[in-house]
C-alpha cells in the first residue's frame, strides 16, 4: 500500500493518466476515424500526451484548488 502522503502525486498520476487517455482517443478518431491500426495510434498519441500532462496536473492541481475555494462558500 501507498503512503497517504503520496496521495496528491498518485492521485495527479491517475487524473492525467485517465483524462489524457480519454482525451487523445477523443481527439485520434475525430483525426483518423475508427481505421485499422487505430488503437495503434490511439496508444502513440496517448503516452507522450501522458508524460506532458501529468507533471502539468501536478502543478495546475493547487492552482486550480485555489481557485475552486475562492468560489464556494464556506
């Protein structure tokens, strides 16, 4: 099991993981259409969107919890 104090980095690890994934599919069939090799593609798209978006999550996750408590309530 993980350390609780590793939370924020696994836990920016799968968002960028799930949403890149989600994201360059989204964005590889509106490019390519459902061909052969797509998840080929699919997969050449995904890791190297994946290895910019996950230090970038970790760096926009506290910006954007500012943000967030700025505009809710208490």
């Amino acid at each position: 099991m993980i350390s609780p104090r590793f939370a924020p980095v696994v836990f920016g690890f799968v968002l960028s993981a799930l949403m890149s994934f989600i994201v360059s599919g989204i964005a590889t069939v509106r490019t390519a259409g459902p061909v052969d090799g797509f998840l080929t593609l699919w997969i050449g798209a995904w890791l190297p969107s994946w290895l910019v978006a996950f230090p970038v999550v970790l760096v926009v996750a506290p910006v954007a919890r500012k943000i967030v408590q700025g505009m809710v309530r208490a």
